[in-house]
C-alpha cells in the first residue's frame, strides 16, 4: 500500500524511490533509479501537453508509485539472482566433506579463472587511468584539454560497468546493470562539474590503478600454485606409466625436469604416491583460495565501483 502522497515532478520520485528503497543492495538502487528515470522521461516524451504531475499520475497505475515499484524491485531481484545464481553444492555436515566438496563448486574455478586473468585486465586499466588522466590533464591548458577530459571520465564509468558485469558473473557479487542515474534539468557545466566532484569518479580510477598490483599478485599466485600442485599429482603418474624416469644423481631437488630429451625425477620411488596426496591437498587448498580471494575482492569493487545510496 502507498503510505505517501504522489510525487508531482520525476525528482520527487526518484527520491521517494530512493527512500523506499533504503537498505536494499546499492547496485540494485542504481538500477531501479536509471529505470525509472528513463520510463518517466520516455512518458514526458510522448506526451509534450501534459506536465510531470499529469504524467506520473497517468502511469502510476501501470508502472506503479515508488513503494510499489520498489516491492516489485524487491522480488523480481530475489527471482533473478536465484535463476542466474548457479545451483550451490550439496551441503556437507563435516569438514572433510567441506574441504573436498569445492571440487563441485562452480564459483570457485570462475574465481580461479578471474585471477588468471585479472593481469590482462589490471595491465588495461592502469594504463588507461594513467594514460587518459596524465594526457588530457596535460591538454587541460590548451582548448582540447577539457574535452578529452571529460571524455576520458566517461569512459572511466563506461569501464566501470564492464567491470562490474565481469565481477558479476565470475565471482557472484550484485553489481550495476545500468549507468549511474544522473539528475537532470542540470546545465551542462552542472553536469560536467558532477563528474569532477562525484566520489566515485576518483574511486572507479582508485580501483583500476589497484587492479595492476592486484591482478600481478592474484596471476602469480594462482600460476605459481597450480604449477606445483598440477606437477606433484603428475609426477607419480608419469613415472608408474613410464613416462619419465626416476634420477638421483638429478643436481638439485626436482618434480620434472627434461634431460637430453627425457623427463626425469628426483623423487625416491616410496615418496611418490606422498607426493600424490600432497598434491591434491595442494589443488584443493588452491580453490578453496581462489574462492576466498573472489569473495575479498567482490567486496572491494563493490565499495569503490558501486555508488552508495544516501540514508533517506
């Protein structure tokens, strides 16, 4: 039921959404506001006699008031993200059947996927924060500077919702599915000041200047990890089919090494099924990670790239 008087211009929806929304995820908030911002504009559009108040009034009952649009919101996000959700693995009482159930897990190998290429992606990002914000600030003096400028922080925000799809679907956190609602009536040196005071501007490059580091540590980490374990499990079974040979006099420990075109180990044969085990704890360990490292990191872009809706 409607507790509140209906709005007469689009910001006072917006708002009353915004309030009605209170508490609910910030991406989702984000959504619902470019939503509905749109629809209404759309209407107003369409009908040029009419005022805000006549036009609200009219789609109230199809689109629906602010309290009802932000229930619909509510239970159409539950729907969604239990459809798109991947189906959880069996629940497991005891920590053995915990620690060895991530094998089913399929968020834990998108989370390993997304480290691995996390320095691609964090290359790309440094060097287009560095490269747009050094060039067109350096420009600013000259009459193409502003421009570029604001160019370059339309394409900070652009690559701020492709990342947040990729966040998204590889490590399950809610992020935006539409661009940040901007008020509107404003002037346009009103809007292009908005881009240079918004918090999350500079917390979109923030994040993007951290993915280098982060994308290098998540990469090493993973490859470093998968290589030892993905070896240890291997060896035992190169050896037992003859695939590579056992070799004291190898200078030095090694898993694997080639020689003269053979594979070779330093491994005592009654090390090797140790070996085994030690190895498969490693790669179980490994994904237990990737997916802790997931969650970590789904936070973080969800505080720097997410706007947070203001308390009402």
């Amino acid at each position: 039921m409607n507790i509140h008087a209906l709005p007469t211009t689009i910001p006072e929806y917006l708002e009353q959404l915004r309030r009605s929304l209170a508490g609910a995820d910030p991406a989702l908030v984000q959504d619902a506001l470019y939503d509905a911002e749109e629809y209404l504009r759309s209407e107003l559009a369409e009908n040029p006699g009419r005022s805000e108040a006549e036009v609200i009034a009219a789609v109230a009952s199809s689109y629906g008031a602010p309290d009802e649009v932000a229930d619909i919101y509510r239970d159409t996000e539950v729907k969604v993200q239990t459809a798109l959700r991947a189906p959880p693995p069996p629940s497991r009482r005891s920590a053995l059947g915990r620690f060895f159930g991530v094998f089913a897990d399929p968020r834990a190998y998108a989370c390993l996927l997304y480290m691995l290429l996390s320095l691609a992606t964090g290359v790309f990002y440094f060097t287009w924060v560095v490269t747009g914000f050094s060039l067109s600030l350096g420009l600013s003096i000259t009459i193409i500077g502003i421009p570029l400028l604001i160019l370059f922080f339309g394409s900070v925000r652009v690559l701020s919702l492709v990342e947040g799809r990729i966040v998204e679907v590889m490590l399950g956190e809610r992020m935006p599915r539409r661009p940040l609602y901007t008020a509107r009536g404003r002037s346009i040196w009103q809007r292009i000041g908005d881009m240079f005071t918004d918090a999350r501007t500079w917390s979109t490059m923030l994040y993007m200047l951290l993915m280098l580091p982060l994308g290098t540590a998540y990469f090493t980490v993973v490859v470093t990890l998968l290589s030892v374990s993905l070896a240890l499990v291997a060896t035992p079974f190169l050896v037992w089919f003859g695939a590579a040979q056992v070799a004291m006099d190898i200078d030095g420990w090694q898993i694997l090494t080639v020689h003269d075109g053979i594979l070779l180990t330093s491994l005592s044969l009654w090390l090797l099924p140790v070996v085994l085990v030690l190895g498969l704890l490693l790669l179980f360990l490994t994904l237990h990670l990737a997916r802790g490292i997931g969650h970590l990191h789904g936070q973080l872009a969800k505080h720097l790239l997410v706007k947070s809706a203001p308390s009402p």
